[in-house]
C-alpha cells in the first residue's frame, strides 16, 4: 500500500504538468505563539495559507484548505458549512452537541466551542493556520489534538475590494465579495458577504433532492485607530444555512457487523440494491435550519515596556436538524436534533519582550449555556400516539452550563543566540451543571418544522432523568527547546501537558442501565505529548522541508463510540506515534510542488483486553499538489492538480467491517488564467475527477431491535465548475 501511494505522488508530479503560484511558497507570518513570527523560525507543527494563496489555489473551504496539511482529515457530511477536523488520529465524530471536539476552532482569536458554530464559509480570509499536537498553554480548553484558526482580512485606510461568482454543477451559484477602505483618518471598515446556492445532489426517487446548499455570510468590522498606540476592532457575523439533508444509503443488515445487501431487512422489509449510492426512497426528507452570529471586541494598547490586549465575545448557536434515519419509504424513524447555545468569553493578556526574554501572561474567562435536545418521531418504538394524526417518539432535552476561568502563562528565553527555551503553564477551573430528561411524547404535527416547541409535545411520560454537576482542575505544560543550527535550519524538542475538559453524555434511547454518574459523566483527559521536529530551508529559500516525530500517552482518553444510534463518550488509555514530513519546492521556473505524508499509530485500550483504533484515524495520510504556470503575451496561465489519499479507517470503536472504509484518494484539477493587471482571473475546476464513491460517515443499526441496516453517508461526487474574480 505505501508504495501505491508514492508511486502515484511520483505519477502526479511527472505526468502533470501542474504547479503551485509563485506565492504559495512565499514567506508566511504566522501567530501561532500569540505573536508575529515567520513560519520557520516557530518550533511548532505549523501548516498556514494566507488569504493571497488561497486565492491563486482556488480555496475556498476548509476541506480545501485542511487537506493540504499531513495528517490532517476534515469531514464534511451535511454540507461545506458543517464539518468536524481530526489531526494526528484525534477527532471527535459526535453528532450531539454538547461534547467539545479535542481540535479546537479559532475565529480571529475567539474560540469556538459548538461544532455547529464553526460551520462558517471560508471567505475574504487573510490566513489559515493549522496547528498539529496540543496546544493548551497558549490557546487554552481543549487543543489536545491541535487546533484550526481561521483569520479574516482586517479593515485598512486602503480602499480595496473584490468579487467572485461561480456557477457549477447541479446549478451551483456562488457570489462571495468584499469592499473595504478608509471612513476617517482613524477609522476604516470592511464588510464581507458569501451566498451560495446548489440543487441537492441526492436524488429521492419519492420526490425532493436532498443535500442542496443555501447559505448566507455577512460580516461587518469597523476599526478606531486614535493613535499609534491604541486600536479597537469591532467585528459583527451572521451565517443562515437552511437546506433539505439528513442523507443515508440504506445497506440491509441481517447480523450486526456483517452486510447483505440483497436482502430485505427484516424490520423494514425494504432493499435498496440498484447501485446508485447518490439515491434512496426517503418519504420523510429532513433538513438542517442554522443560524450563527456574533460580535467581538478586540482592543490593543502598546505602552512603554508592554503591550495589552483585550478579547470581548458574544455567540449564539441556533440549530434545528432532523433526518430520515431509516432512510427508506416506510415512516419508522426520524431523528431530530436542537440547539440553542449561548457563549460569552473574555480574554486579557499582557506581553512584551526584551533581547533576551519575550513573555505573556494573560486570564480567560468562558461561559456557555446550552438548551438542547435530540430524540425521533417514531410510533414504532413508542406509539401508536393517542391523538389522531400525531406521532410518537422520544425527546430527550437537557440543559448544560459551563463556567470556565484559567490563567496562563509562557515565557521565552534565550539561552544563547541560537539556543532558546520555552516554558508555558496554563491552571483552568471548570464548573459545570448538567440535566437531561428523556420523555415519551406524541408530535401534534410531525411536519412542523419546529418540532421540539412546546406547543407541538404533549408528554407521555417521563422515561429517565439525571441531573450532574462537576468542578475540575486542570493544569496544561510546556516545556520546549529551539535550536537555530544556521539561518536556514531549527531543530526543537517540546514535552506538553494538554488537557480537555470532563462532560456529559445525552443518549438518545432509554439506556438498558441506571442513569448513574458512571454512564452518563466522563472525566478530563490527559496527555502527555513529546514531539521532536525540524524546519530546513535550501534552494536559496525556493524550499522548505519540515518534519516532526511524536509520542502521545493519554490518561482517561475520551473514547468516543457509537452503539446504535446513541454516541457514548467513555475514558481509556491510549496511546499514539507518528511522524510527519511536509515539503514546499519551486524546482524551477513556473513549477512548484507541495508533499505531505503523515503516519500515525493509535491504539485505544477499550477494557477486557481489547485494544483498537480511534474513530477517523487513518493509519496513512498523503497530500500532493502540483502546479505550472506559463506566461502569454497577455497574460498568464496556471494548471494545477492535488490529491488526498487516506487510508483504511473505522468509524466505531467495535471496528465491525460496516463500520470501516477501505483507503481511497480524492484528486482535483484546475486551470486559471489572469491577465497582466491581475486585475481579474477565469478559472474552471473539477473536483473528485475520478467521481469516487468514498463513506465519509456510518452507523450500524443492524440488530433486530434496531434497523436491520446501516447507515452509510458517501462524500460529493464529481463537481465541476467555473468562477470568475475581480479585483479593485
């Protein structure tokens, strides 16, 4: 298998004559130690992209983005708004929403607590950077897998602007754009909008396409700059997604584990064997109704000897979703899921620097309230309902409250002009209150879209119920060493303490067990984490070669499976290696190439002897790009081809083959022309060229008690489009 995947990087890159922009591989300033630092000279696992280059590539999603960082997955399975990120084999694969995923997610500085909410489109950015292993001292709860920070493009005196439409397949229209400049002397704004539509590509054979797009981005800053000392940005967001989704091939199921495609399943008496993974019969059709938005204050003062920097957040989360579960025509079970998320956060730090000695000290503040709830309509398992035309079903709401205060500090050092030492500490205090219900209820009006209002209920009967609170500790270390053999070239060893905090679990079937602490609370996990790295420029800066080497050892991991429909969180050892190279070249003149490979070893220790593989954690994960550019007479050309290649990964701890998908690689390909003003640009796209059929998601509801099948979710197939951009 290795050698299948080098021997098609080397295909791609001999046969293809394709290349990255000049500018891909021009020097990248990141921030990933809360200040400004080229890329090479940060003793960390640090893949970025600015805005410029994302641009010139054609990005404009984070799955984009992501896959061309080693070792790094993300899945999109409900739309390029929606998606969950997974670094060096740590992924969080709940669909529930009160479990915080081990990656976090950055926007300008603001953490992002509800995986609902990070689902914002990726538009006039003015970087990305992708931080591999924890990343806790600095950057806080639960960065034990690394963490994604996405950074938008600031207001400036400059007048500047910028329009892009694309128009696709399944009568895709995409329409993103910017304009920005100076109000006063002192004040500059910028505002940025997205919209983007698709017919749905899942054709139900019962009427009604599903996973369509339409979602809609806006976002307003305005910047006070009084002095040259002092600034305060003022950031406004809105994101709207409302499309019809909740996707499943159905795959008949006899056994648990073990598929027989064509046979009826013995609950439905359905069989969906044409062939056709992008069809099914669903008489139910769900959708996904989101709404985000927020506002951030970011104020920063320079005095004398330091400077000071204050962080204000206010974000909501609204989020409606239910799907057709049993994804058939027989009316047997429709899952639902709500949010209603609340989050305020507060950050001060105080940094500075002298020639020897640079440091930041700063306090966090996070408080989250959470009202949610999931269950499904189903008069199967609970019915018949007693009032005419109502259904049956479950609904399981339950009320979380976090109150999170930690202190943090990181100080650098310079031991000699080449040899510098770094030691970081953050001590976080979490509270939390917890309740959750489940409840037998009738649904008045199953087609109500806003199915989990009162007014739609009439309660059946309480079922369960269980009310937590907890309060932990957690302290988050680092300790870390950079050495400078010469200008071109960084080796650094690091040993970090990550921590992520405890939580509770919100199954949607009544358990067979008490409701005891046991089950339903799981504890904080631990890590302990070294790494070894490099960074090495040549070819007079045409190249970068960077590559780490690590070992993870986990206390209380937070194992995450699905067992039926409910997802269940537990602690377990475990512990993971791996190692990743990252390389950026400009050969000669109109070629660059970008590689990628990472390889990671995870092992979960489950209980009983048993130890297996974390959830979405390929064992092999390979990215290429290639790009070649030529100049015309008016202008120039680019053609550029990547590819991602993952391969054998599970879905479930139980490791059942229906819960596994077989290694496959996804490849794209553009060509874009701009003229010699750059003012504007043309470019077509195919993504998924060879059109594969890959699982990006699965449940197995094979049991008697259960489906009789399983749940299979498939990736985009092949997308073609054409966009064109203009500059101002």
């Amino acid at each position: 298998m290795r050698k299948s995947v080098f021997a098609a990087i080397a295909a791609l890159i001999i046969f293809l004559p394709v290349t990255l922009y000049a500018a891909v591989l021009e020097e990248v300033v990141v921030t990933a130690q809360k200040r400004e630092q080229r890329l090479q000279d940060v003793g960390i696992a640090v893949t970025a992209m600015s805005g410029d280059q994302m641009e010139a590539l054609g990005f404009d999603t984070a799955q984009q983005v992501t896959a061309m960082a080693p070792g790094v997955s993300t899945v999109q399975p409900n739309g390029e708004a929606n998606y969950s990120i997974a670094i060096r084999g740590v992924a969080n694969s709940d669909f529930t929403t009160n479990v915080e995923s081990p990656v976090a997610v950055y926007l300008d500085e603001v953490y992002v607590s509800q995986m609902s909410g990070t689902g914002f489109m990726l538009f006039d950015m003015e970087r990305v950077e992708i931080l591999r292993g924890p990343q806790g001292t600095l950057y806080g709860r639960n960065a034990t897998g690394g963490l994604a920070h996405f950074l938008t493009t600031k207001p400036s005196q400059e007048a500047d602007g910028y329009a892009k439409v694309t128009y696709g397949d399944y009568d895709q229209f995409k329409f993103e754009g910017a304009v920005g400049g100076g109000i006063t002397d002192e004040v500059s704004g910028r505002i940025s909008i997205s919209h983007h539509k698709n017919d749905g590509y899942i054709e139900n054979r019962l009427g009604g396409d599903l996973n369509n797009a339409d979602d809609l981005a806006v976002r307003a800053q305005l910047l006070f700059e009084p002095s040259d000392t002092l600034s305060l940005l003022f950031n406004v967001r809105r994101f709207e997604q409302d499309i019809d989704t909740g996707f499943f091939e159905n795959v008949s199921s006899m056994l648990p584990g073990v598929y027989t495609p064509a046979t009826p399943n013995p609950v439905l008496g359905y069989i969906d064997n044409d062939g056709d993974v992008y069809a099914g019969d669903y008489d139910d059709p769900g959708f996904n109704n989101l709404e985000t938005g927020g506002f951030t204050m970011t104020a920063n003062k320079e005095f004398e000897n330091f400077d000071l920097t204050l962080i204000s957040d206010y974000s909501t989360v609204e989020r409606q979703y239910i799907e057709d579960s049993d994804a058939s025509p027989v009316s047997f079970f429709n899952f639902f899921l709500t949010t209603d998320a609340t989050q305020w956060s507060q950050e001060l730090r105080v940094d500075s620097s002298t020639d020897t000695i640079r440091w930041v000290a700063g306090i966090y503040y996070l408080h989250l309230d959470i009202e949610d709830s999931n269950g499904g309509i189903t008069d199967p398992f609970i019915g018949p309902a007693p009032t005419a035309g109502a259904e049956a079903g479950l609904n399981n709401p339950y009320d979380s409250e976090l109150r999170s205060l930690s202190v943090f500090g990181q100080i650098e050092y310079a031991l000699a002009d080449d040899l510098n030492f770094i030691v970081g500490a953050r001590i976080i205090r979490d509270d939390r209150d917890f309740s959750f219900t489940v409840e037998a209820v009738e649904f008045l009006n199953p087609d109500l879209r806003n199915f989990d209002v009162d007014s739609n209920l009439n309660s059946l009967g309480v079922i369960a119920a269980y009310q937590g609170d907890r309060s932990d500790t957690e302290v988050s270390l680092r300790l870390q060493l950079d050495w400078a053999l010469s200008d071109d070239t960084l080796i650094y060893g690091s040993w970090n303490r990550g921590v992520k905090g405890g939580g509770y679990n919100a199954p949607i079937f009544p358990l067979a067990v008490a409701y005891t602490d046991d089950v339903m609370s799981f504890d904080p996990e631990e890590l302990d984490a070294f790494e070894f790295g490099f960074k090495h420029s040549f070819m007079d800066g045409r190249a970068r070669l960077n590559g780490a080497l690590y070992f993870y050892d986990y206390s209380d991991y937070q194992a995450f499976n699905i067992v039926g429909v409910d997802t269940l969180t537990f602690n377990a050892d475990a512990d993971s290696k791996g190692y990743e190279l990252e390389l950026q070249v400009s050969p000669g003149e109109g070629w660059d190439i970008l590689v990628g490979v990472a390889y990671n070893d995870i092992e979960v220790d489950v209980g009983g002897g048993v130890h297996t593989t974390s959830v979405q954690s390929p064992e092999w994960n390979v990215n290429a790009l290639v790009r070649y550019e030529w100049a015309l007479d008016n202008g120039g050309v680019a053609i550029q081809a990547d590819t991602n290649y993952r391969s054998e990964h599970t879905f479930s701890l139980a490791g059942m083959p229906v819960n596994s998908e077989d290694g496959y690689s996804i490849s794209n390909v553009a060509l874009t022309y701009r003229p010699v003003s750059e003012k504007w640009a043309l470019s077509a796209f195919v993504e998924n060229v060879a059109d594969k059929e890959y699982i990006v998601q699965t449940f197995d509801l094979s049991t008697d008690a259960l489906f009789g099948m399983t749940e299979q979710y498939y990736g985009r197939p092949r997308w073609w489009g054409v966009s064109v951009r203009y500059n101002w």
